[in-house]
C-alpha cells in the first residue's frame, strides 16, 4: 500500500517564508483590533476613577441651572447661544461636539486623560463614545468655566442627542443635580437647513465636506427621529420650548431671550 501523501508550501509552488509572513501578519491585524475593542471597554470602564478632567465630589460647581438646546444641524444653534452669552450676562456656552472634538484632538504631552483614551479606543473600534463619557466631558467644561468665570447658568449645545443621552445624565450622581430649567428646541424647515448648510459648506466655514442635499436630508431624518423621544418628555414635563428659526437672526433673538425672563 502506497503511503498517504504529505503536502507542503512548495508542493503547491508558495515559498514557505512567504506563507509564515502572511500567517504572521493576518494574527497581528486581528489581536490589534481585538486590543482597541479591549481598551474601549476597559477604558470606558475606569473612566470615572482615573481621568483628571473629570469632576469628583470635592472638586464640583455648585448646583447649576441648565438650559438644553437642541435643533438640527444649521438651526441656528450656535448663532443664538453666542448672543445670549454676550447680551444676557452670567451665562457660559458648551457644546457637547466642540468639548468631545476638543477632548478628542488634544495633543498636549504634558497632560494625560482617560476621556481622551476611551474616545480614541472606541473610535479606533469603530464604536460610539458612552453617553456617560458625553457626560462626563460637560461636567469638567461646566467646572471649568465656573472657574473662569463664576457662571453658574450654562446654555448646552447639542445634548441630549438620544434617551439615553438623557438617561445618562438623570443617572449622574454629579450632573443630575443641576437644575435643568427648561429643553429650547430650535425648529426650521428642511429645505432651509439645506440652504443654509450647502452656503457653509461652500464658504469652507463650518460645514462638511461631504454636504449634499441628500446627506444633509439624512442627517435631518435622524435628528428628527432621535430626539423626538426627548422634546416629547420635556413636554410632558412643561419644560419644552420651542422657536422657529427659519427667520432674520436678531428676530429669532428676541423670541429666543423672551423665554429666559424670570431666570
């Protein structure tokens, strides 16, 4: 009886060096992304203990009086908040985008933040940053504008984003404390949004690259659809506000500081 035949690399005609570099290199690709899935979770988990940017029980403002504001991308956010800061007085500016960007991008050797590393982990991971990691991004710029200024009334941008956005900071032992007075919903037609985005992205100012009609259409739609759950809970709660932004920026002004009388 013949014996059973043995193959090899060469049998088929493959260098054995080239098959052990191939070999090597697919196990090296796959522990890296096992890694930076890893250092998301792990990160994200001891976020809270080890980041110095986040705010700890003998390190906090006082109990702050909060005002979300949410609106689509293009509403006029930004805009109205800035008037507010320089026209009402002893109200600071956060948003939640600038601080996660700003976290994000911050390359200073000289500082070290576990924010930082979840933020980068999970990107690296193709995941979404925690809402608790959102969160805990406000808290620290809410500390640091106490600092600097002795605000403690704070217009924040752009968050809640989603429920559970919003379920992250009910749940905050730290954030939940502040008093938020009320949710001002920025509302504009789509077809403005879409103008006024396309010029943004025209002039290079603060638009996207990539702003279409269409794109900009989605991002409308899923705007619409995740916070829809939140504008109906602050209006369960009689803590809704909304103005229409689709007109002149001072005539949205007015309508908007109307609804800070009595603050």
């Amino acid at each position: 009886m013949s014996s059973p035949h043995r193959y090899s690399p060469s049998t088929f005609g493959l260098c054995p060096f080239s098959v052990a570099l191939f070999v090597a290199t697919a196990l090296a690709v796959t522990l890296r992304k096992q890694r930076s899935s890893s250092e998301c979770s792990s990160s994200t988990s001891s976020t809270t203990k080890s980041s110095p940017t986040t705010t700890t029980n003998n390190n906090l403002p006082p109990n702050c009086k909060v005002v979300f504001v949410l609106g689509a991308p293009g509403s006029g956010k930004g805009t109205q908040c800035q008037l507010l800061v320089e026209r009402l007085g002893g109200w600071s500016h956060l948003s939640a985008g600038d601080l996660l960007r700003a976290e994000r991008n911050n390359t200073d050797p000289s500082t070290t933040s576990a924010l930082r590393e979840t933020i980068q982990a999970c990107m690296a991971a193709g995941k979404l940053v925690p809402s608790h990691v959102t969160c805990q991004l406000i808290e620290a710029g809410m500390l640091r504008a106490y600092e600097s200024t002795g605000n403690t009334n704070f217009l924040i941008d752009g968050f809640p984003r989603s429920l559970e956005n919003l379920q992250a900071w009910n749940n905050s032992p730290t954030a939940s404390k502040h008093d938020v007075v009320f949710c001002l919903d920025f509302e504009c037609p789509q077809e403005v949004l879409v103008g006024r985005l396309l010029e943004r992205a025209k002039e290079g100012s603060s638009g996207r690259v990539d702003d279409t009609p269409q794109v900009i259409a989605r991002r409308f739609e899923s705007h619409t659809k995740d916070t829809a759950p939140i504008i109906q809970e602050y209006k369960r709660m009689g803590k809704l506000k909304s103005v229409a932004t689709d007109k002149p920026v001072e005539q949205v002004y007015q309508e908007v500081v109307a609804c800070f009388e009595g603050l």
